[in-house]
C-alpha cells in the first residue's frame, strides 16, 4: 500500500509514509472487508458512510505539514482511522462524529489500539469543539458547501486547515490563517459523503 498507493503518488512525507505503513487499517473496516482493507479504494463502515482511500488520507494528513507539538482537530470520525494516522504524527487529536453508532465504534478502536491521545466527541462538526479550541490545523473529511465559518474562527494563527469543498464533485481545498486573514488553495477533485447538517 504504501508503496504503489502512496510513494508513487507523490506523497513523500517520511512521517505520514511511517504512520500509513503503522497503523492497521483492517482494524478500521467491517470484519466482512478486512481482505480488501488495504486496496486502493473507499469502504462502507455502515450508516451510509465510508473509510476513505488511503491514498486520500495520506493527502490530507501530508497537506497539513503535521508536526509533534500539533493539536488538531478533525470533523467526521467516521472508522476512527484518519484519526489514527494522525495520532503518530501529533500531540492531540480532537475528533466529532454525527453518526452516534459511528462514533461509539471508532472511540472502541482506538482505545482498544491504545491511541491515548485521540479524544472522541459525538456532535455536530459544523460547531467544531470550541473547549478545546483553537487548533494547529483541521481536517474536515465530510463535504461542507463552503468552509465552516466556526472552524475558521477555531484555527489558530498560522494554522492549516484541509476540506472536501463543494457538493457532488468537490475540491479539496487548503487553508492557511494569518494574522490578516485567510489564503485558501484548490488541488485536486475528490468525492466525499457530504458534511450533514442537523435537523435537515
Ligand atoms: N475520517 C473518516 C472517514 C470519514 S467519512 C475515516 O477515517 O474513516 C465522513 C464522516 O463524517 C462520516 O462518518 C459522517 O457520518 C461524518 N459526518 C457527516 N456530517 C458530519 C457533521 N456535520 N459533523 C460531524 N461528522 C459528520
């Protein structure tokens, strides 16, 4: 996986190829899927929702140039496994889940993994975790239309934040904030589960 999926594509950051090649995806995915846990694809984890493709979470994670001393936050816990690639990489990881089945199973998995730093939260990503704000960098891995407004007021100065952006299709999106506002950057079209608003 980490090679043909991941080098090959141009994801070079030693850190986030260690953290891939560490971390065991089949445990994020349904017991009926575990052959196909590192194929180059998407999974259903139930609930209409999906495990991205791994090449995708190696993407976001390199885009958000990850250091040791980062908090960050991630909206859409979903299997809990973007949540664990991050854990290798950085101090905290603050993660919300919509989904209540969703987010009680992924808390299970990392727990059960050890991952002491990843602290799991069932609520609405829209808000962001505003107690444990503001954040190094976030990564939004539902579709919002447009950059949620609280998560850019939850970024810190100097932060970095990655997002699915748009609806159907989208653009995965970079944002950097400085102290006189924020610089955003289109890269690729990707596909994700659209970010869901409540009472909708
Ligand atoms: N990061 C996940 C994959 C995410 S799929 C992984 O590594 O497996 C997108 C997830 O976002 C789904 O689980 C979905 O239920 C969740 N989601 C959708 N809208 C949300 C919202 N408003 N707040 C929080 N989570 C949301």
């Amino acid at each position: 996986m980490v090679e043909t999926q991941l080098r090959a594509r141009l994801i070079t950051h030693a850190g986030v190829l260690d953290a891939m090649g560490r971390v065991p995806r089949h445990r994020f995915v349904p017991g009926s899927l575990q052959a196909l846990a590192y194929d180059d694809t998407p999974l259903p984890i139930g609930d209409g929702q999906t495990i991205s493709q791994p090449y995708i979470v190696a993407y976001m994670t390199q885009a958000i140039e990850p250091s040791r001393s980062d908090r960050v936050l991630e909206i859409g816990t979903g299997s809990g496994y973007q949540a664990a690639v991050l854990a290798e990489l950085v101090k905290e990881v603050y993660t919300i889940e919509i989904v209540p089945t969703l987010a009680r199973r992924a808390a299970t998995v990392l727990r059960d993994l050890g991952y002491r730093n990843v602290h799991t939260r069932e609520g609405d990503g829209y808000a962001g975790w505003p107690d444990a704000a503001p954040f190094d960098k976030i990564v939004v891995t539902a579709a919002p239309d447009e950059i949620p407004r609280a998560l850019v007021d939850q970024l810190a100065v100097g932060g970095v934040m990655v997002a699915p952006v748009g609806r159907d299709l989208q653009v995965m999106t970079i944002l950097h904030k400085a102290r006189d506002g924020v610089v955003k950057r289109e890269t690729i079209p990707v596909r994700f589960v659209p970010m869901i608003k409540k009472g909708k």
